[in-house]
C-alpha cells in the first residue's frame, strides 16, 4: 500500500523495505486459495499458512 511510503521513521522505513524484498506476490496466495478451493468434497481446508520462502537478512 502507498501508507509505507509515508513512513518518516528511518529504522522502521528500512525495515519496510527488508520486507518487501520477500513479500509474497499476490499471485501466489492467490493460487494457494485456489488449491483449497479446488479440493474435492471430501477434503475440508481448515486453515490456509503462507509463507515466503526467503526471509529478511
């Protein structure tokens, strides 16, 4: 969202930063969603956790 970008607090800034290097892409979590929902009727999703792979050095 554009809120980051007005984010004056440098740490906290650069920690945004950080995260969007491995942010999911909304694509992604969009085909997760599609996979539970494509389940067949005998499978119930309960609970759908998606992670990035990468994490902030």
């Amino acid at each position: 969202s554009e809120l980051a970008h007005t984010i004056t607090h440098d740490e906290t800034a650069g920690f945004i930063d950080k995260f969007r290097e491995v942010a999911i892409p909304a694509d992604a979590i969009a085909r997760a969603i599609s996979f539970s929902i494509d389940q067949p009727d005998d499978v119930d999703v309960n609970e759908i956790i998606v992670r990035p792979t990468a994490s902030p050095n």
